[in-house]
C-alpha cells in the first residue's frame, strides 16, 4: 500500500478535465486507487466520484493505492498532481 | 472504441453535453450528439437518432443515453430502422449529462460496450452533496 498525502495547487483542483486524466492513468495499472478529501472518499476508476469530492485548491488530498504497480502508479499520480495537473 | 450517441429533446442540451464530454476525452472520442428535431425544435427524432448511431459506431457497439421517455421511444424506433446493420446498440438507462460524462471517460480508455453502460448506470448513485 503506498499513501501520500498531497495539498493541491491548481485553483480549480479536481474538476472535469483532471478527473478524467486521472481515471485514465489509473486504468494503465491493476491498482485500487482512492482519493479522500472533504470527508468523501472517490475510487479513481469513477470520473464522477472524484469530481463530486470536490477538491479545490489548498484543498488536502490522501490518496491511497494498492497492487502491483502501486509504487509506479503513485509516483506518476504524485507528479501529476505536484504540477497542479499542468493548469494554471 | 464504443460509441455514443446523445439523445435530447433539445439541441442545446445535447451539444452542451457533447462539449463537457469531448473536454474530458480530448479528441479520442466516438461521440455524437442527437438532440431536438430537424429544425432545431425542441423534441426527438428517431432519423436524427439513428444517423448518430451510424456515425458512432466504429465496430464494437453504441450506447445510447437519453434526456427524458420519449427520447426513449424515438431511439428504440431508431434502433428497429437500423434492424438490417449488424450494429450493436445499447440504450444505457443513467442521468443523460453524468451519464454520458462517466461513458465517454470509460470509452475513450478502451472499455468494453457492457462497461459503457456501467458507467453510465452507476451514475445514478452517485451523490454530489453529503
């Protein structure tokens, strides 16, 4: 299991266009991902879960991922998320 | 890559749709939208419909999703005028725009028809306010 726990940077953070990329990098692995903000809990293979935890900018985000590949999948998901998801 | 066909009593609502979807997919999509009528009056067409079913399709099925009842009903007429393809199409039952967002994310990452329609059933359950 690798866990991190990531504050966002981007102003508009987990919205639509994030939120599809992040299903799609998931779905490269055989992990199961989870996203918890808020007090709500998203499973990265549902685009509308991650969208409706509504994290914003500042907002702190723990993500947890377990499998094979969780160590690469995290690296790739902690990257993406450390560049605001290339926006701003 | 699994098709999807917007099916709207109104245009706007359909292109609308189209537009938050292809945002998420980036050009890697088989979306269509088939919303109001012909002369862009709000209602569904069944011609429009199954034209859209066409385009969709690249070879491993369409799934439909629609606004309100009878866009149902314009779609099954759609579906038996396509009766002769061997298209295979699918009506997902699921909230048309979270619906169609939730199928069009899956889609595009290679998801089978079945899985589309998954998608698009799930997002009934899923809650925007706790």
């Amino acid at each position: 299991m690798k866990q991190g726990t990531f504050k966002l940077k981007n102003r508009l953070g987990i919205h639509a266009r994030p939120a599809a990329e992040i299903v799609k990098m998931s779905s490269k692995y055989n992990c199961k991902v989870v996203f918890e903000a808020n007090g709500k809990k998203a499973e990265a293979k549902s685009v509308l879960m991650l969208i409706a935890i509504g994290a914003k900018k500042d907002t702190e985000v723990f993500l947890s991922i377990e499998g094979k590949d969780e160590q690469l999948l995290f690296e790739e998901l902690a990257e993406y998320i450390n560049k605001g998801f290339y926006e701003d | 890559m699994v098709g999807i066909v917007i099916a709207s009593h109104s245009r706007k609502v359909a292109e609308g749709i189209y537009d938050l979807a292809t945002q998420m997919t980036g050009s890697n999509h088989s979306i269509v939208q088939a919303g109001g009528m012909d002369d862009g009056s709000i209602g569904t067409d069944a011609i429009l419909i199954q034209q859209a079913i066409l385009s969709a399709d690249q070879g491993e099925g369409v799934v439909i999703i629609a606004d309100l009842g009878s866009a149902v009903l314009s779609t099954q007429t759609a579906m038996e005028l396509l009766e002769n393809e061997t298209i295979k199409v699918v009506i997902a039952d699921g909230p048309i725009l979270e619906g169609t967002i939730a199928a069009a994310v899956q889609a595009s990452i290679g998801a089978t028809l079945d899985e589309v329609v998954e998608a698009v059933e799930s997002a009934r359950d899923v809650l925007k306010l706790i």
